[in-house]
C-alpha cells in the first residue's frame, strides 16, 4: 500500500471516527474519559479486530502513538466544539463522518491483509470488519442496536461492494507502488462513500427478512390457486 494513501487515510480515518465517536456522546451524561472511550473504540476498533486476526505486531495504535494523541485532544476538546458547533453537528454530519471513516478503513484494510498473504475473500471480509467493528462497538457501548445492523441501508455492503472494486483493480495494477494502485486505492475509497451516502439521501433500504417472510406468506400456494380456479369454474 503507498505511504501518501497510507498516511492520509489513516488520518482522515481516524479523524473521522474519533469526531463520529465524539458526536454520539451528545445528549448523553457521558464524562470525559467515557467520551474518549467512544472516541478510541470507533477511531481504533476494526484495526485492534483486523490486527489480532492477521496476528499484525506491534498493534497499529501503539506503533502509531500520535493518533492516540489526536483522538485524546479530540475528546477534551469535545464540550467546546460541541457547544460552538452543535448547529452543525447534525444526524448527516454524524453520517458523513462515520461513511468517510467506514471507506477509508474497509479500503485500507482490505490493501494490508492482501499484502499479509490472505485471499481476497478473507481480505475483504476483514476490510469490511476495520471499516465497521469500531462503529458496532461505539453502539453497544451507548446501548443501543449498532448502526450497521439497524438502519436497513447498505452499510457494510457498500463497504464490501467497495473492497472487491479495490481487489478488481488490484488485479490490473499489480505493482504495489504505481500510480494505478494509488488510483483504486482512492477510487474504492469514493466508491463506498459515494454508495453509502447516495444510499442514505434518497432513503434507498435493503429488504428486511421479516418483509420478505410477509410477502413470501401473501402469495398464495399453487395448490391454493388451482382449487381457487376450479371453484370458479364450478
């Protein structure tokens, strides 16, 4: 993976993730240490998850320590940001902030364990858990149903869909240092923004289990349908 994607996307990441951690603590009597908590468990979460799988040492927030301490400024910076921008701090802001950390995460993610040796299947699959698991776990700690499993919008498939756009275009720009692999790292990296987002605008839903147990249970049996038709003919 190139160093200037690497570098920006592990910044913009974070930063995103840390701020989206931030803003779920609003209207919550959360003191400051459980701000930052939410904070780090979202900016770092999926990476701790990823690191451990593909047994990557040392961990990516302790080998890059001035992460840890943009997240902790972020989260005593918190009650002033909030007050001056809670205006803007609104549900799409919170949005945005959690899709750019979901691509840049699922993205990057899915370059580092493809680099580690895994298949792309498994490459994928992981890349989807950095983008996601720290949301899901900012969520559980606020005690409430993860975004990710409760929004019925493509999440976790938009990041999915992206990771395999990356593994494609990987494929056609094998040199890991060249110009086209920077391009579909950013390119896959839009992608699942741009999915999420577009997604969540125009209130595009994936059908829900239950629905489709209902619509299944509506449609009537062909044994049903033929006894209808001969009761008629009768």
């Amino acid at each position: 993976m190139l160093t200037t994607f690497a570098s920006l996307a592990d910044f913009i990441g974070i930063f995103a993730f840390a701020l989206s951690g931030i803003m779920s603590a609003q209207r919550r009597r959360i003191d400051p240490v459980g701000v930052f908590v939410l904070a780090f468990t979202t900016a770092f979460g999926g990476g701790i998850f990823r690191d451990v799988i593909i047994d990557n040492r040392p961990y990516y927030w302790i080998e890059n320590e001035a992460y840890v301490w943009m997240t902790i400024a972020l989260a005593a910076l918190a009650p002033t940001v909030i007050a001056r921008f809670h205006r803007w701090l609104s549900e799409s802001a919170f949005i945005w902030m959690d899709a750019v950390g979901l691509g840049f995460f699922s993205v990057s993610g899915t370059a580092l364990c493809l680099e580690a040796g895994l298949p792309p299947l498994s490459s994928s699959i992981l890349g989807v858990c950095t983008g996601a698991m720290g949301g899901m776990l900012r969520d559980v700690f606020l005690n409430r149903l993860p975004l990710v499993l409760s929004d019925r919008q493509p999440y976790a498939l938009a990041a999915f869909g992206g990771c395999w756009l990356f593994i494609g275009l990987a494929e056609l720009f094998p040199q890991p240092a060249g110009l086209g692999r920077e391009l579909a790292l950013w390119g896959s990296t839009a992608a699942i923004i741009a999915i999420r987002m577009f997604c969540w605008y125009k209130r595009l839903r994936i059908v829900s289990y239950g629905a489709l147990r209902r619509l299944i249970r509506s449609r009537p049996s062909r044994g049903a349908t033929d006894d209808a038709d001969d009761s008629s003919k009768d």
